[in-house]
C-alpha cells in the first residue's frame, strides 16, 4: 500500500509565498511522475504543475514563472515552491505520486492540504 501526505499549507496574503511538501510512503519499487494538482471551490480538479523522475517539468500557464516544482528521489518527496501568490490561488492542493508497484504502475493522491490566499 501506498500513502501520499502533503503538508505547508495555510493562509497567506497576496504576493506572500507558500512551499508544499509531499511525502510518498510505503510499498513500490520507485516513483515516476509526480505532480501538483488543485481545486477551488465550484471547480473541476486541475493540473498545477509535474516533474518527471529525471526532472522535467511542466507547468499550467496560470502558473509559470511564480511557482517551481522540485524533487528529491532519495527522499520519495515533492515540493511546490509558490511565490507571488494571488487570490485566485486558494485551493485545495493534491500530490499525485504515479509509483511503480508489483502490479504495475499507479497514481496515488494526497488528501490535500488547503491553501488561502488573502487580500
């Protein structure tokens, strides 16, 4: 079983900077993509931005150039560096982690950890 726990979140106000961490636990061989997903209120889940084991990455337009994902392989860890943040970036925020199991390869997500962005 896999478990994926992000953490970081709060509230924050507009221009201010946030960094998520998130952690993937237990039983795979290794992680694949990873990835930062949101949902604001009223709206559909959305992709915020991914990298690769070898660190590609790709980001939603809304977010290019304010926020920058990272990785630590040794670690099984993501983060989510998040600067100039705006009103329109509070959401619930997921990790998605796509980790290589004895059955194949699976997406598993956080709970997700809430982030409020202030006036």
């Amino acid at each position: 079983q896999v478990q994926v726990v992000e953490s970081g979140g709060g509230l924050v106000q507009a221009g201010g900077s946030l960094r998520l961490s998130c952690a993937a636990s237990g039983r795979f061989f290794s992680i694949a993509e990873m990835g930062w997903y949101r949902q604001a209120p009223g709206k559909q889940r959305e992709l915020v931005a991914t990298i690769s084991r070898g660190g590609r990455t790709n980001y939603a337009d809304a977010v290019k150039g304010r926020f920058t994902i990272s990785r630590d392989n040794s670690k099984n860890m993501a983060y989510l560096q998040m600067n100039s943040l705006k009103i329109e970036d509070t959401a619930v925020y997921y990790c998605a982690a796509d980790c290589g199991q004895t059955d194949g390869t699976r997406r598993t997500w956080g709970q997700g950890t809430q982030v409020t962005v202030s006036s």
